[in-house]
C-alpha cells in the first residue's frame, strides 16, 4: 500500500493487528519503508506458503475500508509512487465525472419542471 500519512498507515496496522487477534491469530508481518510503502505478508512458516487462516484472515483485512486511512493499493514496490499518483488521478477523475452528472440531472430536472409550468 502507497501509505501518504505515516500515522493513519500505523493505525492501519493496528487496525489488522486487532481483526487477527479477534479472528485467526494468525500474526502478519508489517513492514514501513520511506515511511509511505506498507507491505504486509500473510504467510505460514510451517507450512512455507499459505494457510486457510492466511487466507480467512485476507477476507477479513478486505473488509477494511482503506479510504478511512488513505491508503492505495500498489502492484509494484518499484514504481509505487507512480502508480499511486495514477490512482489518485484516477479517483478524481471518477469524483469529477459524478459531480458533472449530479449538476446535469439537476439541470434537467429544473429544465423539465419549467417546461412543465408553462
């Protein structure tokens, strides 16, 4: 994850840290690089791969919702603050487009009421 405030990336851990203890006890590692690059390993050493509780805790850590801690999920750690700037552009692109929409129909809506009262 492309983490732009350190401190809501360190309530993000704490976040999961909590689920995996209310859930699969599982104990991902975390690791900050930059202070902006969140990476987090789900992964069973006694198995060297991936458990069912890997996996059950994955679900669980999807289910948070990542715009509360303004994280972007990034691909490749190599070119993470491109692809995090592309996403950005990306959100607000979409918000603009929903806001053009709402002015839109409201214009219409407007339009055929005085239509409607002539």
């Amino acid at each position: 994850y492309y983490a732009p405030k350190y401190l809501l990336a360190i309530l993000f851990i704490k976040e999961v840290a909590k689920v995996d203890d209310l859930t699969t006890k599982n104990n991902p590692n975390f690791n900050m690089k930059n202070g902006e690059l969140l990476t987090l390993e789900l992964y069973s050493a006694s198995l060297k791969g991936l458990s069912r509780m890997d996996f059950e805790l994955a679900m669980h850590i999807n289910r948070i919702n990542l715009e509360d801690y303004e994280l972007i999920t990034v691909e490749d750690q190599q070119n993470y603050r491109a692809q995090a700037r592309m996403k950005k552009q990306e959100r607000e692109s979409q918000d603009i487009q929903k806001m053009l929409a709402q002015d839109f129909n409201s214009a219409n809506k407007q339009m055929i009421e005085k239509i409607k009262q002539q």
